[in-house]
C-alpha cells in the first residue's frame, strides 16, 4: 500500500460524555501543554504524502470542548506531523484565541523571516523536531532551525526516543535555545533506573530542559498498565519541578487503543501528590515557557 493510501486510523476522539474534571481541583489558568487540531477540510489543508498514519477528523471546536470539559483554561497546539511544514491549519485556529492558545510549529531551514513573524504574532512560541514519524523534521536540520528561531525567543521541541538517542543529547544542549522534550522522551516504564532516564535527569537538573507530561499510554503496551509509568514521571518531576508541564496528547493519533483523556489528567493527582505542585505543573509553569499573560 502506498503511503498516499494510508487507512484512517481506527481511532477517534473520545465522546465528550466520557470527558469531565478529573479527580483533583482544577486550577485555574491549568494549561493542557500538547493536543493536535486535524481539519475536516482535507482538500483545504492537505496532508502530507510522507506520513506514518492518517487520522479522523480532530476540528477546532472539538477541541475547545474537550478543554472545556476537563476544566482547563489554556492549551497549546502542537503541529502534527502529518501537514509537514504546512501549519496553517494550526495557525488559523490560534489566531481565533490569541488569549487562551499557543503553538509549536514545524518548519524548516528555508522559512521566511516574514513567515515566523506571522506564526509570532499569531502565538506560536516553539518548533518542533519529530525523530520518530514521516512527516516532520528530522533532527539533520536542528542547528539551522535554532539560528532561525533564537531572534524570536522561541523553544525547540523535541519527539525522540532518549534511550536510543542518549548520544544525541548533548548535541541538543549546544542549540543555545530552551528545550522541550515530548512524552517524558518516549522512555518504557522499565527505564525507571536506567542510564537514559540519569541522563534526561541530569539535562532537566542542570541545564534546565523541559518535559511534557504526556503520552503515558505510548510508553506501554496495554492501556492497564499505564499506571507503571508513575515511577518515571515522579523521577522526572523530583529532577526539577520547574520544568514539567502536562499534555493530553489529544486526539491520541496513531493508536488502536483510545485512551480516556480524563484518566490521563487524573493520573497527574498520584505523579505529583501535592496540590502546590500540580498548580507548578498545570499553571505557572506553562506561563512561563509559553508566555501567557
């Protein structure tokens, strides 16, 4: 089958009738740090022929919902790495909500200086490198893209799996730009002693990196389990909690098993205990590196 082939994915976003506040009070300015809008549109914004995966529709008003239904007041859009370079899409729901919504986008070297004051102003405030799907834009072209983001402030998001990449992170530590790692760097709930996680640790301890909470449902094989990744998530928190945000990871694209997005923020009440410090990791933190108000 031909890439240009690829199926929809089985899954879709969870119906917003099993979505509701979690098991602890939401604060307010909470921030869900990554989710994925998908147009119905595909004729208007068309994926990319080098994908991994083809997802269902994921629409801006969807998405607001699901924010609306957890009780989070603030989100970040992460461009999928089905639309490549095209962020559009992303872009024109952002500039819908300038108050409440930030972006990471994806670009390459060639981006015009007029095309990032665009993407500024309509609140994108990162970009992202994506290691482990067609689609996005792979790590050869990081040292470029940093040059081009730095006059903007802008942070350089990364989807990699650390075990496999531990060589390549001090590599990331000379961008001289600030770095987020996604999905607590795709590390297996048995990496929770190994010197990958020591690794990632040492870089959130010392050189201050960032890490999303997210994705706890990718980092095992069945749903159930999810709760063997609370070690890894507390070690990560307990390297810096300065440095820790939480994302859905909605609409949960490129999975058979749909997980239940409220689970996944009620599981942040047993990584971090302490209602002080869910507030750091739902809200202040996420003021600080996306730069809400």
């Amino acid at each position: 089958m031909s890439i240009s082939a690829l199926p929809v994915t089985a899954n879709c976003p969870a119906p917003f009738s099993t979505l509701h506040h979690p098991n602890f009070v939401v604060p307010d300015f909470a921030c869900d740090t990554h989710a994925h809008v998908i147009a119905e549109d595909t004729a208007r914004y068309p994926f990319t022929p080098n994908r991994s995966y083809t997802p269902p529709p994921a629409p801006e008003k969807a998405y607001l919902a699901m924010l609306d239904a957890l009780g989070v007041q603030r989100g970040v859009l992460v461009q999928p790495s089905i639309y490549g370079t095209d962020n559009r899409y992303m872009c024109h729901v952002l500039a819908r909500h300038t108050d409440r919504l930030r972006g990471v986008a994806v670009i390459d070297a060639t981006v015009s200086n007029a095309e990032l004051e665009l993407m500024h102003a309509q609140g994108v405030r990162g970009v992202r490198i994506n290691a482990l799907f067609r689609g996005g834009v792979a790590l050869d072209s990081m040292e470029q893209i940093a040059a081009r983001i730095a006059p903007f402030g802008w942070h350089m998001q990364f989807l990699i799996d650390v075990a496999h990449g531990v060589d390549l992170l001090p590599r990331i530590a000379r961008l001289g730009c600030e770095v987020v790692i996604d999905h607590m760097g795709y590390l297996t709930p048995a990496a929770d002693s190994t010197d990958a996680l020591k690794a990632l640790e040492k870089y959130v301890a010392e050189e201050g990196w960032w890490v999303k909470l997210s994705g706890a449902y990718r980092l095992v094989k069945k749903l159930e389990d999810m709760w063997q990744v609370t070690r890894l998530a507390q070690a990560l928190i307990r390297a810096n909690p300065q440095r820790m945000v939480w994302g859905s990871d909605w609409p949960h694209v490129a999975v058979h098993d749909m997980p239940n997005t409220t689970d996944l923020l009620s599981m942040l009440a047993e990584w971090a205990p302490d209602d002080i410090m869910r507030q750091r990791i739902l809200a202040q933190n996420p003021a600080m590196l996306y730069g809400f108000s």
